[in-house]
C-alpha cells in the first residue's frame, strides 16, 4: 500500500496489487494492518513527489491520504500511519513540524475504528540508537496524541524488530518494552526478522518468546516468507518449500502457543475450568442424557482472564 507502489506516476493511482493482496486475506480470515500511508524517510517518496514545492506536496499528500485510507476503510485493524517518524522527517521539513500529527487526525476521521500507528526500527532492536529508543519513541506518541482531536483515536506503538546477525540482547528487548509498556497503549512487533547467520534460528525463537510472553505485546508479525518470495533474511521455507530451520521454529512455536482439542467433563454443577491461551475457541458441549448438545464460539483474550462463560443447553 505503500505510496511509492499505488502512485508511481503522479496522478495515476494503481492499486491491483494491494486490492488483490487485501482479497486474498479477506477470503481466508487473514487480519490486515495498513503499511503504510506515508514513509517520513526522504528515499522512499514516489521519484515525483520529491520534486515537488512544499504547496504540491500538501495537496499530492492530502490526495493520497484520502485515497488509500478511504479505499480500504472498515478492512484493515491497523495503519501504519507516518513510518519511522523518528529517524526522519521528510514531512516536517516540508510541511511543518505537526505534518505526523495532522496525518493521524486525518487517517482517524477517514477510518476510525482502526488502530493508528506509528512504525520504527531500533526502538527495541538496538540500545546505540537512541534517537529511535523508547524514550524517545513515548515523547513523540504523547506528542501526536496531544495534537486537537487525536485523544479520541485508537493508539498503536509498532515496533519492527529488525534484528542483525548474532546474540539478540534480551535484557534490552524486555526493558524497551517495558518502558513502552507504561503508555497502557498496545505494542505490536511489525516486522520481526534475524539476519542470516550461526544460530538464527535460536535467535529467532529467543525474539519470538520475548514477545510473545510480554503482556503488553498484542502481536506479533514477521519480515519473513519463503525464499521464492525475494525473502533473503528470515526465510522459512527453501525454494522447494521445505522448512529452514528458522520455519521449523515457528511451526514449533505456533504449535506450543496453541490449545489444541480436548475433552473434559463438567462437575456436578455443570462446570468445568481451563486455562487456554488466547485466541478463538469452538466448545461443544454434550448432555448425554438428555441427548442435548450445542456448539459455543468464544474468543480467548486479555479481558476474559479469569471469567466465567455461561453456555445454556436447553431446559
Ligand atoms: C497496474 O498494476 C498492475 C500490476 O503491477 C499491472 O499489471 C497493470 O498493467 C497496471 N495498470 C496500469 C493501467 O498501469
Ligand atoms: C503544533 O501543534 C501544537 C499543539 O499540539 C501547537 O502548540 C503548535 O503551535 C503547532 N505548531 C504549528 C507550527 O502549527
Ligand atoms: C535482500 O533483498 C533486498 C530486497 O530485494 C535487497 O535490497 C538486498 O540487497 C538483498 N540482500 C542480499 C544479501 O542478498
């Protein structure tokens, strides 16, 4: 969806790509987040956009805002609204230094109900950069969040996770995150990947695990497919589509991270208890004597820790 791929000529929008990548996920119960509607690093602007004064640019943007987000309104769960907006600032210098802050009001009264991010490297990847570390990171969201209307829009803190060759530093992922965490506003791993390498799979497993297992963290998605893709990083499949051992590591932890089919009986109230992991659930429940039976679909989340599900089966 980036502006570079729907509008590489100016004035004329393409996006058979994106509208088929967004047909595809919709067939097959796939969630999508938006990436992105704007890219705030200077390299990445259409080769048209970078030529033009800072009047067309607020018009050309204005267009392109209102065409991505209202073409996939009501979609996505996500956008990724100005990415990496700490490392750059292509639309500050040009258009002001409220230019992000303006971009999440617009994207928030276009598509409301979607969550609004913001999208960086190294926030969490690497302590040396610390224009991009979670300090950081809070000022600039508390500083969009502040701008008039956007205390209504619904927040989100992206982090990529990009990470190099070698031992990932787990101390610092878990403090990052931590100090992200304090914001009470949900934190996504965007783009998880581990350079090629001695050990990558471990490492991979080891980034997985830290954010799986850290509550802040709501989800997890991975800069990662098959090499016949163009992937060259993490890939998890050969090009004969067999599993490289990075695959395997996740098959195994989708595995692990699941609570798969199982019987239990009720006690003599009718209830049962277990502790599932979160996501989406069948429960068919059986009364063999009165050859009753009824199926329940429940979700698994945050806000059902510890609850009580009521499921009636007749008189
Ligand atoms: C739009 O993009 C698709 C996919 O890249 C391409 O096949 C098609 O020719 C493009 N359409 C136009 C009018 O350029
Ligand atoms: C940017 O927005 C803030 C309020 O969030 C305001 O105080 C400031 O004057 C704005 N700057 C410009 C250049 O408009
Ligand atoms: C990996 O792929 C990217 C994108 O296609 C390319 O820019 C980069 O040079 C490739 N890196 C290697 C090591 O092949």
């Amino acid at each position: 969806m980036k502006w570079y791929s729907t509008e590489e000529k100016r004035g004329i929008e393409n996006y058979t790509v994106a509208d088929a990548m967004v047909v595809f996920a919709e067939e097959n119960c796939i969630r999508i987040r938006g990436h992105n509607i704007f890219w705030d690093d200077p390299k990445y602007q259409p080769e048209w956009v970078k030529t033009l004064s800072g009047e067309e640019l607020r018009a050309a943007a204005e267009r392109r805002i209102n065409s991505v987000v209202t073409r996939y309104k009501g979609r996505l769960i996500a956008w990724d609204v100005v990415n990496e907006n700490l490392h750059f600032s292509f639309f500050e210098d040009n258009l002001g230094e409220n230019a992000s802050a303006a971009y999440f009001s617009t994207a928030y009264s276009l598509d409301p109900c979607s969550r609004m991010f913001m999208n960086e490297y190294n926030t969490i990847e690497y302590s040396g950069d610390v224009t991009a570390g979670p300090s950081n990171y809070l000022k600039r969201l508390k500083g969009i969040l502040a701008y008039p209307g956007n205390d209504r829009l619904l927040p989100g803190i992206g982090v990529q996770g990009h990470f190099g060759q070698g031992q990932p530093n787990l101390a610092y992922i878990r403090s990052s995150l931590d100090i992200l965490a304090t914001a009470g506003i949900p934190i996504w791993m965007t783009e998880v990947d581990v350079s090629k390498g001695p050990g990558q799979d471990e490492y991979l497993e080891e980034v997985l695990r830290e954010g799986f297992s850290h509550p802040a963290v709501e989800g997890i998605i991975m800069f990662a497919g098959p090499e016949s893709a163009g992937f060259n990083s993490t890939t998890l499949v050969d090009r004969n589509f067999k599993n490289t051992p990075a695959g395997e590591a996740v098959d195994r932890l989708i595995e692990e991270w699941r609570t798969g089919p199982f019987e239990t009986r009720t006690d003599d109230r009718g209830r049962f208890k277990a502790a599932l992991y979160h996501g989406e659930y069948e429960i068919r429940v059986e009364n063999p004597v009165r050859r009753s039976s009824k199926v329940a679909k429940v979700e698994v989340n945050k806000a059902s820790r510890g609850r009580t599900i009521d499921i009636k089966i007749g008189p």
